[in-house]
C-alpha cells in the first residue's frame, strides 16, 4: 500500500470516527471526543519511538 492510499484510508477511519461522535447525545461527545484525542495521540506517538525487535 502507498502512502498516499494510507492516507486516504486514515483519513476514511477518522471522518468515520467523528461521525459516531457528532451522532452521540451533546453530552455524551466530551468523552467521545477525549477518546478519539487520546487513540490519535498514541498513533502519532508510537511511531517516534523504535521498535526493539
């Protein structure tokens, strides 16, 4: 896969993950949205630290 069909398909997975936020009650998205941050902080993050395979 190239990189620019990576970024597509990333870029798929997290309008699909906004939308099941945006479609949750006004209260419950604060949380949505904090999940969301976190598991795309992890994702940039992982790939700043090398693997001791």
């Amino acid at each position: 896969m190239s990189t620019s069909e990576n970024i597509t398909q990333s870029d798929g997975e997290l309008v699909s993950a906004l939308s099941v936020v945006e479609d949750q009650p006004l209260e419950n998205r604060a949380e949505g949205y904090a999940k969301l941050y976190d598991d795309l902080r992890a994702q940039l993050e992982g790939g700043d630290i090398p693997s001791r395979d």
